[in-house]
C-alpha cells in the first residue's frame, strides 16, 4: 500500500513539473500571438486552439500536484455552522 502511495506521490510532483512548464509554453505561445497580430499584422492561426488546449491541460494535470500538496480551495459554507463534535466525526 505504502508503494501505491508514494507512486502516486511521485505522479504528483512530476505533474507539477510539467504543469509548470506547460505554463511557461502557455506564456510564449500566447505572447508570440500577440507580436505577431500586434507588430507583423499577421495572426497565427493556431495560437488560440494551442492556448486554450494547453489551458484545459494545465488546469487539470496541475489539480494532482494542488492536491498532493493540500492547497485546493475549500469552501466552508456548511461545515463552518457545524459544531466541533460534528466536525471531528469527518
């Protein structure tokens, strides 16, 4: 079990990893579009199909790295009325 955990563990950090540079290709390739319709008057016709696959994937490979480390957005709405007893049972 514990090598489950830890190969899911190291799944996690090496998304993380390539979420971080799928941002940085997210970046350039969102920027060069700018230049390109901006400077050259010429937009790239592929610019906003790779932007917003790279978005989708980025939003999702990151969410394993976001969960390993415990840092998703936790909305406590409800549990906040709770009392103490009650939440300890979770």
């Amino acid at each position: 079990m514990k090598a489950i955990l830890r190969l899911i563990d190291r799944f996690s950090l090496i998304s993380g990893k390539v979420s971080a540079f799928a941002l940085i290709v997210l970046i350039v390739v969102v920027n060069l579009g700018v230049i390109a319709r901006k400077v050259f008057n010429t937009p790239i016709a592929w610019n906003f199909d790779i932007s917003y696959m790279l978005w989708g994937f980025l939003f999702i490979i990151a969410s394993a790295w976001t969960m390993l480390r415990g840092e998703h957005v936790r909305i406590d709405v409800l549990t906040s009325r709770l009392s103490t007893r009650v939440k300890c049972k979770r």
